[in-house]
C-alpha cells in the first residue's frame, strides 16, 4: 500500500488549512460592489398575505431595493420542486403543492421567505427588513403529522385534500397478515422517530453575480452538490441556461444532508443580482438555521412482527406516518420511502414484509435527509422491535438476532434490495467481546451498590450506501441519474489533478482521493490536487449524501486512471522499445518487467506533452475521463453495544461505554473513517439523549430556535468510542469499499434507547431520553415494581 | 444589533457620570447575557458604559474570615482564587460551572448578579451567604435584593461595586445543568453562616432564587444530607418548561440540597 496508498493512515491535507483559519466559505467571498440581502420571513406558521408595504423600508439609509413574490413570479421564476416521484398504491401521483422562492399569496411556516431587501450592508439590510410592513392573516395552523390528517384540520395545500401528500405501500400485505395470523408470537409497538435540525457548524450563505455584459450568473453557495444545484436551477427555476450559470460551492463546513438541497435564497439572491445590478450576499444567522434548513426524521409508526415457535421472524408489517413539513423538499418524498422501507429486512431473513407509509404536510419546516436519511429511521424501528421482541420471548438479544440473521449473499430481501456480501455474525460477536457481554451482570450489581442503574444495549444495523443504480432508481421515480464522473489530469511534469462531481464537505477527499491515486502511480499524495466543487470545472458531478463519495466517485476515479495507465504504458513501451504488457507501474516509476529498464513517471507525462516521440497515431496529452455508474448499493453493516448508567434520583444517563463494529469493506484511510464513525455517533447519541425541535401545538411557533432550548452534543456528553472494523469486501465496486459516513448515526440511537430500557425495566421511550422523561418514567415504573 | 456607542468607563465616578448623561445607556459588566439579547434585538441600549476594566471594581480580598469581591471580576478570577478557596471553596466550585471558559473569562459576579437571570448560579451563592451587595450608594443585604425574575433592588442607574460576606463554617453547592443552554435547572446553595443555615435555589422558583426555610430549619438541628432529603418543597411555585416540569424541579431540589450538604462536609 505504501506509506500514503490504500489502507494508509494519512493526516488529512486539508486540516492545514481548516485549522489555521485559512479556509474558504462562501461567507469570505468578497467581489466588487458587492451588497448584502437580508429575508423578510413570516412569523406566523400559517397565513394569508394581504398586503406588502416597502415604501418606507425602501427609503431607509442603503437600501437599494426591496422585491417581493409577485415581482419574483412575474420574471417567470419557478416554483422549487421535489425531485422524486412517488405514486400512491392507488396509482395516484404524489399531490404536491406549489413552493413559491418567495411566498405571494400564504405563508405556511415560521421562516417561509416573503421579501428580500438588498442594502450596503447587513445591519441595514436587517433594519430596513423590519420596516417592511406585511399584512398578515391569520389562518389555523398544526404541527403534528397526526393532527394535520385528523378531521378538520387546517388545509395546507389546495392540492393536497387532507394534507395527504401520499399513501405509498411496499411489499406484501397478505403474506404479512397471514405470517402474524398464524404467529406463535406476534411484537407489536409503537415507534417515534424524533424531529431534529442538522446544525452544520457553516451556516447556509450565497453570493449570487449577474453580470450584464455576458448575461451570465455566478452563485457561490453552500452546496453538497453545486451541479445538481446547476442543473435544477436551469432547468426548473428558469433562472438561467447552464451555460449561463456557474456554481460554486467552495469549501463548506458540513452540511449532513441540508445542504444537498436548493433552497430559495439561492435563487432569489441570483435573481435579485440581476434586478438589482449589484453582487448579492446572504449568509443565514444561527436563528434563521434553526428556521429554515431542512429539518431532519419526525417519523410515527406502528410495528407488528410475527415469530413462529423457533422465535424465526416470520413476518414484518409496518404502518409509517411521515411529516414532511410545510413544503416538498428536493427529496423529500424518497427518504421516506426508498430509503427507509427497502431497509426493513436489516440484517434478517424475513419472508413477508409490508410497510405502509403516509406523508403529511404541516406548518413547520420541510424536513428532508439528515444523516442517514430513512436509513436511521428503519434501524431504530427494527432495533427496537428485535430488542422488545427478545425481552418479551425471554431470550438474550444477541441469540434472537444469531437466530434470523442472513448468512447467504446475494441475498434478496422482500423490499427490493439486494445484500451483495455481509458476516453480520462477524461484527455481533466482535461487538459483544469489547465489550465484555459476558461481564455485565457484575457490573449491573456493582452499580447497584452505587446507587446506580446500569444497562446494556445493542443494535444491528444495515444501510445502503452509494444509491444506485442510475436505471434502477429512475424505474422508482429518481428526476436524477446517480452515477459520478471522474477526470484525472497529468500535467507535463507529472503533478496529478483529480476532478470530481463529488463535494467534500468534511469528508477529507482531498486525502482519500489522492490516496487512491498514490496506490496506483506510486506518485506523493502532494503532488495530486483533488478539484471539486465549481462547474466550470468539473464538468458533472452529482455531489456528496448518502455515503456516495467513496464507493461511487473513488470508482469514477479509478476507471480514469486505468485509461491514463494505459496511455502511459503505451507511450513507455514506446520509449523503452519494449512490449506494453511488460509495462508495469511501481514506486513512481514505469519499468519493463525483468529488466533494468526504467523511465520515472514524469519523464512519461513530458513526453505526452512534448509529443516528440510518441506511438504512430497516438493524440498528444494525457488526461482521461470516465463516468461510473454502480449495478448496486454497497451495504455496510456492524453491531453497536452502548452501556449506560442512570442516576435515579434525576434521570439523568451517562454512557459508560459504547461500542462500534462496522464493516465497511475495503477502508482507504482507516484515520478518516475513525472520525467519519466518532462523528456519526455523536449525532446519534445526540438524537437518543438530546436533540429534538419542538413546536408550539397552538401557535406554530418553533420553540427550540436557538441553543438555549436544543440541545446539541458536547464533548463531555460523549464517552470514549472502541471501534473495530470487520471487512467483507463489496463485490460490486473495484475497490471494495461500502461508505462509512452515517453508520454511526444509523446504529446508535436504538442501542442507547435498548440499553436505557434495559436499566430501567420499561418497553416504551421516546428520544431524546432526557434526564425529565427518564426520571417521569421511573416515578411510573416505581409502581409495578413495588407491587412484585 | 442596533448601533449602539461604547464607553469604557475608568473609575466609578466615571461609569455614574456616563449613565446619568445617557437616559437610555446600559451599564456592561461582561455582557454575557445583554451582548446576546441586543444581538437578537431584544435590547437596544443606545450607550453602553463597560464596567470590567476598573480597577478599584476588580479583584477579591480575604482577611480573617471577610471576604470582599469585586463586581467587575470574572467567574474565571473567582473559581481560581486560592485565597478564597481556602475560606470558601464552594463559592470557587461554583463559579467554575458557569458558562464554558470563554464565558468565565468575560462575564463577572456583579454583571451576573445585577441582571438576576433565575437559572443563573451567583444568586443562590450571595443569598445563601448572606451577602451584602454593596452599590455606588448604599449597602443592600442579599435577603432585600432578589425580588424576582430579572428584578433586583437596584434603582434605576445604580451600580453594584463589591460583595462583602463572612466566611461560613460549611457551605456548599450543587447544580443540575440543563442538558441544551448548561445552566442551571435547578442549583443549591447551601451555607452554615453564623446566622444559622441557609438554603438557596436558583434555576427552579417562578419567581427566581429563593430559600428553603425548612431545610434551614432542618439543618439547624442537623447538618447533614439525611436532613433535607426528605424535605419537599411545593411544585406551585417551581418553574415549568421544555425541560423540567415543577414536579421533576421539586425532585431536584431536594436531590440538589443533599448533594450540597454531602459535598460541604
């Protein structure tokens, strides 16, 4: 592998430059006459727009102007759409509603955007958004997927008759009822999936340029995907041909799904650039995030799952209510759906599965993927269920799970998918060893000498990472193809540039990517410059979510530089007067096997360039492209075991040791994917003990808006992390590799909820599992305990 | 925030002169709440005189068993005072909770104090020792300057300038954060003074800090955990919210009271 190839622990490059400050936002984005924007929002979570008086906002100090919906749908600006279409089971296409850039007629949430007011500076900008006087009124509002499908709740969307968006179902429902009729034993309970916001460190921002002379657009914006930005802004907000638009997201600091989607201040600061003829710059305060990124889960759903008399899962059946917030966001209607339900069979061998799933529109924000996307979902569902089912069976959770899991790949599960490779077992029984299962009914009663109440849970997950493939998913409704595109550039003297559709975020490619390049040219990872993130220069990409980057756009990779090592070895056996199969590439030089015959790479890349010598018919040059679209998912599987301590007497939990086993397959830089997992954990025991946005069932109003009321994970409430890494390798990529970047979001929320049952002795908990809901649920058990 | 001129005051006489000429001036004393809430614009002072970099209003003396500290010094200065640990060590251990470094670095006792946020940690402290806050113009004890939420004796302009407060025999302090802003949801101060025992709340009562009298009473008789274990306090007049509910508040009172008896032996 050599000391910065595959499998090699490299320092990330990017770090320098991240940790001296250094970095590059959209925020730094300084351009000439450059002016700055600021959103006049609703502050109502449901109404009707009567009135929009800007006169006086636009007489105050700097401003320049003031636009509003109407002029923005007059210039034939588009709605904002939902990329993937789901019909409902009675054959009717999902009922979406129009998302106007800038409201015209109603406002539906606290935040939706009615007015821009561009000023020379932000603080005017703000003051002169205050003076913008809008005429609201009021109409009822509901903030529970529940209540916005009960009788007489407020209507949302004209379209949506009920506030139903879809009522979409997936497997088979006889199979199932006919498995539970005849069950030896049949689980059933009810699962809520907490409302959480993504709080990426880098507020949202955009710097939108019109440019008269060439009718051409810049946006620089926060984007984990700037050409699919590109490419939905021209083709569905008509705010300008492809040709015309540039986007560019520079380096962005973390996005974890919310910034995959095109939200309306990109387009209406591009827009307002041209209106007004100056640069525009929006950049979203923490408050205005809370507001309006797209939310992430908010899931109510009713399980069923039926066993025979070997305690073999016979059958699954689910019922899934989906609040989707007050608008359809980009995929908003998938994550619900494909990739949360096609996940349902986890790690077992389930011979009936049928899910129902609803989605509902409400008065708050969109809500859209967040870490995991729908992949969370279905492992704290079926975690939960399998660790219910086992305490009601008297069995240990790890012998029901030993029980039904998979253990013969390719394995097609009911829900579509197919597991390509996987030793669930493998990681199970690594998982349990670190952390001494074996050992825990002694520290279970140590504990109670303390005063303590200890408990152990455990969660086997699966995901699909890298979805795909592009004709697959565009048969189940995709508006987008999910293949990537690679270009790797040689220049005369033999420095590498890598240009890729994917976007790091945080993901470290610039070291993974040109890790892979080193394995394979033997060249220093600091002469290999990974490009990403500007559509002028890559040509297309489709960006970074799910896990995609490294079994999909390493891929991509590695089929452009098979091509360049071709050309190179052509062009050496040239040079060499030797056959090109005995060509062989190592330690940065090529040689002609068996001899002493060498020429070091540079001296092969000048002489593409300098042409002097090369193969009869041979073009010039060495640079090559290739697109890569996957024939499957990847699925990453592992086995987490979290221990906790409550303290009685308030609630409060403290993990005393978590425990991850993943099997990602093939790993580039095992440092990276350590961070990778240590990040997704903290986001899931954020989800488990912490986090949760909360509405005002009256009002609308968004009660968690700032970090005073949510609560996100701090260091201290996180304990040392043991990871171990088991490896089947995915057989359908060249490298092996599965994607690591949710798994610990995935697998930890049902393992902390499994283990804080566990210590408590109680079968329901909502997340976050707060020290208030911990302490309420021991003053409820009290009673039956002190009864026995 | 609004635009808003900052003055750096130099003396106190200077901090008073610059309030008095400023009708809608607000004095700064780490501004670890005020900055915030004008950031929102939920305030908008239109002058703000910083009291934090005069001298005479920094700094903590101990002689004998007296302990003076001044208004303008940082939790930070508080919690590390080795003078005042050796007198007084919950009162460092609890200044140490505040906030995160940062905050203990800009915010200080008096600007804490002044503003009275129910769920801060200072005003069970000066309550439960029986403070006296001492201002440009008189001397307040701690039992007559608390009045409620946000509310404090002090009058329009007047500036605190020092604490004074005798040593106690024990004293301790102990505090359940909320899990989102990590201040307190309920904190208990609790002090054996030459007065008697007193117990502070902070975090928990609807109208800001308050004592216990029956957990004082209980102390008297017997300082010791075991006394005010059992000793409930009234859910009516607690704090409800996203995060607490009064009942799981009036748990923690008595949770809190032990641990800070436990922790003042």
């Amino acid at each position: 592998m050599g000391m910065e190839g595959i499998g090699a622990r490299v320092a990330r490059k990017e770090d320098k430059r991240f940790l001296t400050g250094k970095g590059r936002y959209t925020d730094d984005m300084v351009v000439a006459g450059m002016k700055f924007a600021y959103f006049v929002r609703s502050p109502h979570a449901h109404a009707k727009i009567t009135g929009i008086d800007a006169a006086a906002a636009k007489a105050m100090p700097g401003v320049i102007d003031v636009l509003d919906g109407r002029q923005l749908q007059a210039d034939g600006i588009g709605n904002l759409i939902c990329g993937w279409m789901i019909h409902s089971k009675d054959g009717s296409p999902m009922k979406m509603g129009a998302w106007r850039p800038l409201a015209v007629d109603t406002v539906r949430y606290v935040g939706d955007a009615v007015a821009i007011v561009v000023a020379d500076s932000a603080a005017e900008a703000r003051d002169a958004a205050e003076a913008v006087i809008v005429d609201y009124d009021e109409l009822p509002a509901v903030t529970t997927s529940l209540a916005a499908l009960g009788d007489g709740a407020p209507q949302i969307h004209p379209e949506a008759p009920g506030n139903l968006i879809f009522d979409w179902q997936i497997g088979d429902a006889l199979a199932a009822d006919k498995a539970i009729a005849e069950a030896a034993h049949v689980t059933e309970i009810e699962i809520l999936n907490n409302r959480l916001s993504p709080n990426p460190m880098e507020p949202r921002a955009t710097l939108g340029i019109y440019d008269s002379a060439e009718d051409h657009f810049t946006c620089y914006t926060t984007s984990q995907n700037p050409h699919v930005a590109r490419l939905v802004m021209s083709a569905f907000y008509n705010v300008a041909p492809e040709n015309k638009l540039r986007v560019i997201a520079p380096d962005v600091g973390g996005g974890f799904g919310s910034k995959i989607y095109i939200y309306p201040e990109e387009i209406v600061c591009l827009w307002a650039s041209k209106k007004t003829g100056v640069p525009v710059k929006w950049t979203s305060d923490r408050t205005e995030a809370f507001l309006t990124d797209a939310h992430g889960r908010d899931h109510v759903s009713k399980v069923k799952m039926a066993f025979d008399k070997d305690h073999r899962i016979t059958a699954l059946k689910v019922d899934t209510i989906a609040n989707l917030g007050a608008y359809m966001s980009l995929f908003s209607s998938a994550v619900p759906t494909y990739l949360y339900a096609t996940l349902l069979s986890g790690q077992y061998a389930i011979p009936a599965i049928h899910a129902n799933v609803r989605t509902v529109y409400t008065n708050t924000v969109p809500v859209d993927a967040y870490r995991g996307a729908g992949r969370p979902e279905a492992t704290y569902l079926l975690e939960r269920t399998m660790e219910t089912a086992a305490r009601e069976l008297g069995l240990s959770p790890a012998e029901l799970r030993r029980k039904n899991f998979i253990r013969s790949f390719p394995y097609q599960t009911p829900v579509i998918m197919t597991y390509d490779a996987g030793d669930y077992e493998a990681s199970l029984n690594a998982a349990m060893q670190a952390a001494d299962w074996d050992g825990f009914a002694a520290r279970r009663a140590e504990a109670e000498r303390r005063g303590k109440k200890r408990g152990i849970g455990m969660s086997c997950y699966i995901e699909a990472c890298g979805i795909a493939p592009s004709q697959a998913v565009g048969s189940l409704g995709a508006g987008v193809g999910l293949w990537e595109s690679a270009e790797v550039r040689v220049n005369a003297v033999g420095t590498i540039e890598v240009l890729t559709g994917s976007h790091s975020h945080g993901q470290g490619h610039e070291t993974t990517f040109a890790q892979l390049v080193a394995d394979r040219l033997g060249v220093p990872i600091s002469s290999v410059n990974i490009v990403h993130g500007d559509t002028d220069k890559v040509q297309m990409g489709m960006g970074t979510y799910g896990s995609r980057s490294g079994a999909v756009g390493m891929s991509a990779i590695v089929k452009a530089l098979d091509k360049v090592e071709m050309k190179a070895k052509k062009i050496a056996a040239h040079l060499m007067e030797a056959d090109e199969s005995d060509i062989v590439i190592e330690n940065g030089e090529l040689k002609v096997a068996g001899t002493d015959k060498v020429l070091p790479w540079f001296q092969v890349a000048l002489a593409a360039y300098t042409a002097h010598n090369l193969p009869a018919g041979m073009e010039p040059g060495l640079k090559e492209s290739a697109f890569y679209d996957p024939s499957n998912f990847t699925f990453p599987a592992g086995c987490y075991i979290a221990e906790v301590e409550i303290d009685p007497e308030t609630g409060k939990t403290e993990i005393v040791q978590f425990v991850a086993a993943d099997d990602f397959g093939n790993i580039i830089n095992p440092l990276i994917v350590e961070g990778q997992v240590h990040g997704g954990l903290a986001q899931g025991i954020g989800q488990a003990l912490l986090e949760e946005v909360r509405y005002d069932e009256a009002t609308g109003q968004i009660l968690t808006a700032s970090y005073m009321d949510y609560a996100m994970p701090r260091a201290d409430d996180l304990p040392s992390f043991t990871l171990s890494h088991q490896n089947t390798p995915c057989p359908g990529n060249p490298l092996g590799i599965k994607g690591c970047g949710e798994a610990g979001a995935i697998g930890s929320p049902p393992a902390l909820i499994n283990a804080i049952t566990d210590a408590i002795g109680i079968k329901y908990l909502t997340m976050p599992a707060t020290p208030l809901k911990v302490w309420t649920a021991l003053q409820g058990a009290a009673m039956p305990m002190a009864a026995e | 925030m609004y635009a808003t001129s900052y003055h750096r005051a130099s003396s106190v006489g200077e901090a008073v002169n610059l309030r008095a000429s400023h009708d809608e001036g607000r004095y700064v004393s780490g501004g670890m709440t005020l900055i915030a809430t004008m950031k929102q614009r939920l305030a908008a002072p239109s002058d703000l005189i910083d009291l934090r970099h005069i001298a005479d209003l920094r700094g903590i003396s101990v002689e004998g068993r007296s302990v003076r500290i001044g208004a303008a010094t940082p939790h930070a200065d508080v919690a590390g005072s080795a003078a005042l640990r050796t007198v007084c060590p919950a009162l460092c251990h609890l200044a140490g909770l505040i906030g995160d470094p940062h905050v203990r670095n800009m915010g200080t006792i008096g600007g804490s104090v002044a503003n009275n946020d129910p769920a801060a940690d200072y005003p069970s402290a000066v309550l439960a020792l029986n403070a006296t806050v001492v201002t440009d113009r008189r001397e307040i004890a701690a039992d007559d300057f608390f009045l409620g939420m946000f509310d404090t004796a002090l009058e329009e302009a007047e500036m605190i300038t020092a604490f004074r407060f005798e040593a106690p025999e024990k004293a301790g302090y102990a505090k359940f954060p909320n899990p989102a802003s990590r201040y307190a949801i309920t904190g208990v101060f609790v002090a054996k003074t030459a007065g008697g025992a007193r117990v502070a709340v902070t975090g928990a009562g609807s109208s800001g800090v308050f004592r216990v009298p029956e957990m004082e009473a209980a102390l008297l008789s017997s300082w010791a955990p075991e006394s005010v274990a059992n000793v409930s306090v009234d859910p009516a007049q607690l704090m409800s919210d996203l995060h607490a509910t009064a009942e799981y508040r009036a748990n923690l009172v008595r949770v809190m009271a032990k641990r800070a008896v436990q922790a003042s032996l």
